[in-house]
C-alpha cells in the first residue's frame, strides 16, 4: 500500500502534461488496485462464490477416489450435488464412488439419474449394468448392457473422423465390452434358474445360453485387445461347462492360463480348471489346485483353492492333511467370506481324525480347536451348538469329562429344544458321566 | 479529482473484494463447507450434527440468515426431543404458537415417542390436544413429509401391541400418513413410506391398495434392492383379490427376472400355488 501511494506521488510530480498525467494515474490506479488485493486480502477471510466451491469440493473428492477414500470422495460429492443438481459431472463421479463402496443399488440409482439427463451416455448404461449385476438383478442388467452396446454403436454410425479425434477402434471396443458383459449376465442367469428347484424355466435358459453364445463367437471372430480377448476366452469356457462340455471348457481354460498367465481371468481360469476334476477325478483336482496355489500366489482365490483341498482331503478320509489346510487357510485369510465354516471344519476334521484313530492326542487337539471356535466372534460364532456338542465329544475322548459334561450342559442350557441338545442330553445320560451328588 | 482516482477505485476493489462480484455472492469456504454438512445432516436425520454444522456457518463468513433459520429450527427439534414426556404439557402451553412450530414440536416428540415404545407413544398421543392431532399440508415439505413420517411410526408401533381389532384404526390411520407422504412427500422418503402403506394396508386386508402401492414401488424404486420382494407382494395381493393369472405372472416375474435373489424359493413356492389354485 505504501509503495502504491508512493507510486501515485511520484506519477503525480513528474509527469506535467494532460495527457500523460491522465495515463499515468490510471496505470497507478490499476497498480493500486491489484495491489490492495495482495495486500488486503490476507487481512480478512477468502470469499469465493459457491461455484468455486464447488470446484474445489470437486477437485478435493476426486484426490479422495484416487486414494480410494470412499466415504470421504462421497461425502464432499453430496454437498456438490445440494449445489448444483444439474451438474451430471459430479453425479458420474459420485455413482463411480459408490459403487467402489459396493453401494451397489445407490450407484444404480445415481448413473439413473445421469440417463434422464444424458440419455446417450454410454458409460452410465454399462456402469449401471454392472451395479445391476452385482445386484444380481439379471433382467435388467442385461438390457442395461444391450442399451450400452446400441448406445455406441449409434455413436459409431454418428461418428466423422474429421471432427471427432477418437480412433473408430475405441468405439467397437466399448461395444464389445458391454456384449462380452451381457454374455456374462445372460451366463450368470441362465444357470441362476437352472439351480431353482421347482418352477424351472427351460426356454429363458435355451434363450439366454443360445444368446450369449451367438455374442460371444461373434466376439471371438473380431480383433480384440488381450484384456478384452482373455474374458470372451473365459466366458466361453464357461459356457461350455454349463451346456456340460466338460472337455472343451477345461481345454479353453487351459488355454487361457496358458497363453495370457498375467490376464486379471487367468487364476480364475486354473482355478475354473481344477475344480472341474473334484467329482471326476479328485486327485488330478488335487494336484491342479496345488498346481495353482504354486502359480498365482497372491491371487485371491487361493483361500477358495485351499477351502477345496481340504474338502477333497475330508471325503478322502484324509482328515489330518484337511485340518492342516483349514488352519493354513485361517491363518493366512481371516478375512475370506467363508471363514467362520473353515474355522469349525479345523477342530470338526481333527474329531475325525481322532475318532478315526482312536488317538487321544488328536482328541485333545480337536477339543482345543473346537472351544477356540466357541470363543470367536464375542463367543456368539454360527454353528455354536454343534461345535459346543462335538467339543463334548472331544472332550470325552480324551478323557477329560468334567470338561465334557460343560460343554455338552453349556450347549442344552442354550439351546434346550435343538437337535444338539436332544444328544447332548443322550450323551450326559449314557452312562459315561457319574451323577452328582444328590 | 484526478488525486482522488486510485483511492476510489482501491475502495471499489475492497468493496468488490468482499462482497459480489457479477451479482454472485460470495462466501468462506468454511461457510459452504458447514452449511452444507449441516444440510446432509438434516436428510439424514443427524440433528445434534446438523446443528453443529449450522452454528458453525453462522460464525463464517457467509448467508447468516439463511443458516440462522436452518439452526433455529434443528435447536427447537432437539429441545422438544430432550423434554421427554414433559413435552405434551408444553404443546398446551403453547397453542397460540404457529402451526409449524407445533408440528416441530409433536414430529420431534412422536419420534421420540417411538424410540421409547409403543406404551409412551399412546401416552404421547393422548396427551395431544386434538387440534394438534390434525397436520395440514400448509408446511414445508419436508417438514410434514417428517412429521407424518413420525407420526405414522408412532401409530403403528403403538398398534403393533394391541388386538387386532382395537388396532385397525390406528393401522388405519398411519396408512394414510404413509400414503399422503408417498404421494407428496420428498423423493428421499417416497420409498420407506410406500412400503410402509403397502405392509399396514396388506395388514388391513385393503388388498387394492397395498397394490397400487407395491406397483408403484417396482415403477418408480427399479433399482431398490426389495425389488424382488415387491413382485413378490404384488402377486400375494393379486392371489388374495383371486386375481391367479396376474399373481401367477408376478411371482414369475419374482422367479425369472431375480434367480439368484434370496426370494425366488418363496417365488417358486407361490408359482406352484397358484397354478393349483387357478386350475392352471
């Protein structure tokens, strides 16, 4: 501020002619101005208009996707939404974060909302397809895909060289993902209603398998980059194995690890492969799943792999190596879906073993995992009864019948009208146990 | 004259600095960052966060006014809500009050009302003069949608203890309160309410309604995750207005279109049902 009014003073004094002096004062003026921003501005708070804001909400949530920071990216894209409603910018980035967050059906509703006011856009259709297929809304996931397709392919035919700078190329690979995605779909759901019980919908499994056949040799025949060439490759294995060509899938899958190994379907595949021999064949299952443990390390499907083995070991009889695989599986995946099964099926392969051999130490292991498995999950896991009832066993078996008699009394004071109970109770009254004193 | 040029145009800068610049206002980002928490809050029902978030906005730079209005009102709710039982005394004490105010007031409490149980609920309502019982659709919208809402939640849980027959017109009652928000209410409380009028008019053997409500579910919420079980539902209202080709299509639709939802055993179920009932 200083050096401007010095600046206007010595304008003022030596610069005598009209014209000049006027020239002179505005650029003083200006200099003044700008000045009394640089100078002032750090005195009182910044103002800016809600518009910046937004920009900077904007900005700030997309450095939180990046960093995969679900919550916080959704958080600051809400209060753009409040903002500015219209903004469909905001509104993709928002349903993208949410379905990072695997709020799959707020997802669905939000690339929704970004069709009614772009009805052309491809990405919210094949995005919104993927939300419904998470969802497993088969149905309309389809016709979302088959929507995305016919999106691009309208593009295409739209689609001058001279003004827009996309290759034509990207257009046809965009449209072959969402067919590959709708083959997948129509895959998915074709065997969801062959599982269903009763009501069996033979025709929409012909239609929908024939269909996702004809989508995916088409694919087959056109040049596609590997990514894209590795999943048609892979839903074409699968398709096979549903219409029960058992050969051919395994083949194709096997061609697949093979040709593309760094492909994001290759341990998909090897694993696809393995677990086509389990009924036919369990040793070469056996042999393939450690085939595949040894070659995809980090995948991690190898929790799935190692949850097979010892399946495999059980109907063996080989119970020692399966509850060596169950615990390795513990260990190694806590996480996994299915750990709370892998944990009681330790201490349940160990009582097999136990009773097999009639080995007290296996007895002893096997209660010991079995009251570890009680003990999980704030001492409320699944399975409580028939684990509490099968460590009364183990119990037994080891000859500690104290131990016995509470584990099996624990698990009829909780649930006195079980199954469990009712042989517990058979158990307490066999003769084994000495009554207490009267 | 000329001397005095650069010291209006700095004071023009200033002004124009700190107020508006081509007739927009502008604001601290701390202000936008707390009026809009505060918002969020609100839609979400957080109201001691809402109120934070507004107090916050009221001490930045920014629409004063506007967030005065928002926290004043959340401040008011969460007193009423911390009265507890005194409140129904107060709501006489105050009947000159404005209507909004009251609503506020009955909306916060019902919703209490509800966290407490049925048996404070019907205490509640009791002590409601019968005046306040009425709520006219002459607030903001969200708010009534709310109060309903509240009041609605309040009655059927209070039916919920009751005999059937003594709770019909209770039932009846938050029905309606469901269905007024499902018709004018705002988007984000549509689908709860919708659902709610279905299940009370399905519980109330008013089979047409809960139809009408339950299609209108599968047209407007496509991608609810209950998608499967509202085709469900509106073939159990087809099969009891013994409408068995309509049930049956619905049930399929439940069946075929969801394979892999956790509904199609049940669907599969109907389906076989029907087609015995309907000699199909």
């Amino acid at each position: 501020m200083i050096y401007c009014l010095c600046d206007f003073h010595y304008t003022v004094r030596h610069h005598r002619s009209a014209s000049s002096r006027f020239i002179s004062q505005l650029r003083s003026s200006f200099v003044t101005a700008s000045l009394s921003f640089i100078l002032i501005a750090p005195l009182g708070a910044e103002l800016i208009s809600l518009e910046e804001m937004t920009g900077r909400w904007k900005g700030r949530a997309k450095a939180a996707a990046s960093k995969r920071k679900w919550t916080e990216a959704a958080e600051l894209l809400r209060k753009v939404e409040l903002a500015n409603e219209k903004d469909v910018e905001s509104k993709h980035l928002h349903a993208f974060v949410l379905y990072q967050a695997k709020q799959y059906s707020a997802a669905a509703q939000k690339y929704h909302e970004v069709l009614l006011q772009d009805k052309n856009s491809f990405a919210a259709a094949y995005h919104l397809g993927r939300c419904l297929y998470e969802m497993k809304f088969h149905a309309l996931a389809t016709t979302a895909f088959e929507r995305a397709a016919t999106l691009k392919l309208k593009e295409k035919e739209l689609w001058n060289p001279h003004v827009d700078g996309k290759p034509l190329n990207a257009v046809d690979e965009a449209t072959a993902a969402a067919d590959c995605a709708r083959a997948r779909c129509l895959l998915d759901w074709s065997e969801a209603l062959g599982k269903l019980r009763r009501v069996k919908f033979p025709e929409e499994v012909k239609r929908h398998r024939s269909e996702a056949d004809r989508i995916l040799e088409s694919l087959s025949m056109k040049q596609l980059p590997d990514s894209l060439g590795g999943r048609v490759a892979y839903y074409a294995a699968l398709s096979a194995q549903q219409k029960g060509k058992q050969g051919d899938a395994r083949k194709q899958f096997r061609l697949l690890v093979d040709s593309m190994p760094e492909h994001p379907l290759a341990p998909t595949a090897s694993f696809a492969e393995a677990r086509s021999w389990n009924e036919e064949d369990p040793l070469k299952a056996l042999s393939l799943y450690r085939a595949f443990m040894g070659r995809f390390k980090e995948s991690a499907i190898v929790a799935d792999a190692l949850i097979q083995t010892g399946v495999i070991y059980g109907r063996r009889k080989e119970f020692e190596n399966a509850a060596k695989t169950y615990t390795e599986c513990l260990e190694r995946f806590p996480e996994h879906a299915r750990i709370v099964q892998v944990h009681y099926q330790i201490g349940l392969s160990y009582l097999s073993a136990a009773k097999e051999k009639g080995n007290i130490k296996l007895y002893e292991m096997a209660a010991e995992k079995l009251i570890e498995f009680t003990k999980r999950d704030n001492g409320n896991p699944p399975f409580l009864g028939p684990a509490l009832y099968h460590a009364g066993e183990a119990f037994l078996g080891s000859g500690q019948k104290e131990s016995a008699r509470s584990a099996f009394t624990k698990g009829i004071q909780r649930w006195p009208d079980s199954h469990w109970a009712k042989k517990s109770k058979e158990k307490l009254n066999s003769g084994v146990f000495e009554k207490p004193d009267e | 004259m000329n001397r005095m040029l650069p010291i209006v145009i700095l004071i023009a800068g200033i002004i124009q600095s700190t107020d508006r610049v081509c007739g927009e206002s502008l604001h601290s980002p701390k202000y936008y960052e707390a009026y809009y928490s505060g918002l969020i809050a609100m839609h979400e029902r957080r109201l001691e966060d809402a109120a934070e978030a507004f107090t916050k906005a009221i001490s930045s730079e920014g629409e004063k006014e506007r967030a005065a209005a928002w926290s004043q009102n959340v401040v008011r709710t969460l007193d009423a809500a911390k009265e507890g039982t005194q409140i129904a005394r107060r709501l006489s004490s105050i009947s000159q009050a404005p209507s909004a105010v009251k609503l506020y007031f009955i909306s916060k409490y019902l919703n209490q009302a509800h966290t407490l149980g049925p048996a404070k609920a019907r205490e509640v309502m009791d002590h409601l003069p019968s005046d306040m019982k009425q709520h006219p659709w002459n607030l903001p919208g969200k708010v009534a949608a709310m109060v309903h809402l509240y009041h609605a939640d309040a009655l059927s849980d209070m039916s919920a203890s009751m005999k059937p027959d003594e709770a019909r017109s209770l039932i009846s009652e938050a029905a309606s309160l469901y269905g007024q928000v499902a018709r004018q209410g705002p988007v984000n409380l549509r689908e709860a309410a919708t659902k709610n009028a279905a299940i009370l008019q399905y519980k109330m053997r008013d089979y047409a309604a809960a139809l009408v409500h339950y299609l209108d579910l599968i047209s407007t919420h496509p991608y609810t995750p209950d998608r499967q079980l509202f085709h469900l539902n509106t073939g159990k209202c087809y099969l009891m207005q013994k409408n068995y080709a309509a049930a049956e299509e619905a049930f399929v639709t439940a069946a075929r279109d969801f394979p892999a939802g956790k509904g199609a055993v049940k669907a599969d179920t109907y389906i076989r049902y029907t087609r015995k009932k309907g000699g199909l």
